[in-house]
C-alpha cells in the first residue's frame, strides 16, 4: 500500500510540474508577458523576496504529505472531484467547498508575503465585483495562515490593503494546503458546478485570463 501512495504522489508531483509549464506558456500568450506574472517557487524567488518568506515555511515547504481517505472518494488532476474540506473565514464563518455545489468556484492558495499573489488579488477583484453574479460564481480565497508572519492578522492587513470583497479562508495548520499539494504560490483550482476540477493554475493570473478560464469550465 506504501508503495503504491508514494507512486500516486509521484505521479501527482510529475503532472503538477507539467501543468506549471503549460500554463506559463498559456498566461503569458494571454497576458503578453504582464509583469509579476511568475511563479513564487521558493527557488525562484530573488534574495528580497526569499528574506520576507517566515523560516518555518522554508522547512515546511517540501511537506506535502495527505492521508489516504483524503485522496480515496476524490483527486487533483483535471476530471477528478475536488477533495472536501472545512475552514473558518476571517469574519468568524464555518464553510465547506461542498456548500458551493452548484456554482463554480475559483478555490486559491495565497499568502500576505507573496509578491505574485499581490500581482494577482486586484486581478480577482475586478473580475469578482463585475462577474460573480453572472457567471454563477464563487472565489474562495485560502490563505496560507500557518506560513504568515502575525497570522490571522498578516491576512487580515492585506485584505484591507487590496479592499477585497470575496470570501478569505484560514488554513491555520495548512491541512488543505497540502490536502491540494501546493507547491507554488498563488495555487489556483477551478471547479465547476459539479464540484469538478476542470483547470489548475500554478502562477498569478488576471482577470481577462479569470474570465475565460470560468467561461470554459463545464
């Protein structure tokens, strides 16, 4: 059984990274090479960037572990039903992804420190404030709380600094962090209204690019 999960990962790993190359060269076509659209791989980032990351983060990085009930009824690839999971949101609320069965939803990984998460997050709010209604959907912010430097309150700072309206979920102990096996930042997953995985994105997007990625997601 051992070797079969560490198989399963493996492959997960390989299919992540081929993802994250696809979708570069896809966003970037999309976005015409926008600045600040890269990945936020710890490898990647510049001195600054990695000096602003908290030390406990740089050692947790590689954790990806996930229990096997976790992955049994449900998967991350493109067709697979999104795994379930329950947060609590920064205004004090109990939700499940399965609450927005229905609706498609933007499901995305973030975190205060972030530089293409602060590329991002006005991006979302554009879409969000003109969209959301229309194309049937929800965004649903999880912030990496267990990785920030004050925690609730990191987040709670860069909510009112970029003024954003859609829900904000704290992943205290980063369970659904690696629950979804996020290895880059900001992580997105979009599901359709069948609680369906239908795209993955493993770097900042905008809102052109947001727009047709929900329009296409069935």
């Amino acid at each position: 059984m051992k070797k079969w999960s560490m198989l399963i990962s493996v492959l997960i790993i390989i299919s992540m990274m081929t993802i994250v190359i696809i979708t570069r060269q896809e966003i970037k076509k999309e976005t015409g090479g926008m600045p600040g659209y890269e990945s936020a791989m710890m490898k990647d980032m510049s001195k600054g960037e990695l000096a602003e990351v908290p030390e406990e983060w740089r050692v947790a990085e590689g954790d990806d572990s996930v229990t096997e009930d976790e992955e049994k009824e449900s998967g991350l690839a493109r067709g697979d039903l999104a795994p379930d999971f329950e947060l609590t949101t920064l205004d004090g609320k109990t939700v499940k992804l399965s609450d927005y069965r229905g609706k498609k939803v933007m499901l995305n990984f973030w975190a205060s420190w972030c530089p293409p998460c602060r590329t991002e997050m006005p991006h979302m709010e554009t879409y969000y404030k003109e969209y959301k209604d229309t194309d049937n959907m929800e965004i649903l912010a999880v912030n990496m709380t267990k990785t920030e430097v004050n925690k609730e309150e990191s987040a709670k700072e860069f909510v009112g600094e970029y003024g954003l309206t859609f829900p904000i979920l704290l992943d205290k102990d980063s369970k659904v962090m690696k629950m979804y096996r996020v290895m880059a930042y900001p992580t997105t997953y979009i599901i359709n209204t069948e609680g369906v995985i239908t795209d993955i994105v493993v770097s900042a997007i905008d809102d052109k690019f947001l727009k047709k990625i929900i329009d296409e997601s069935k």
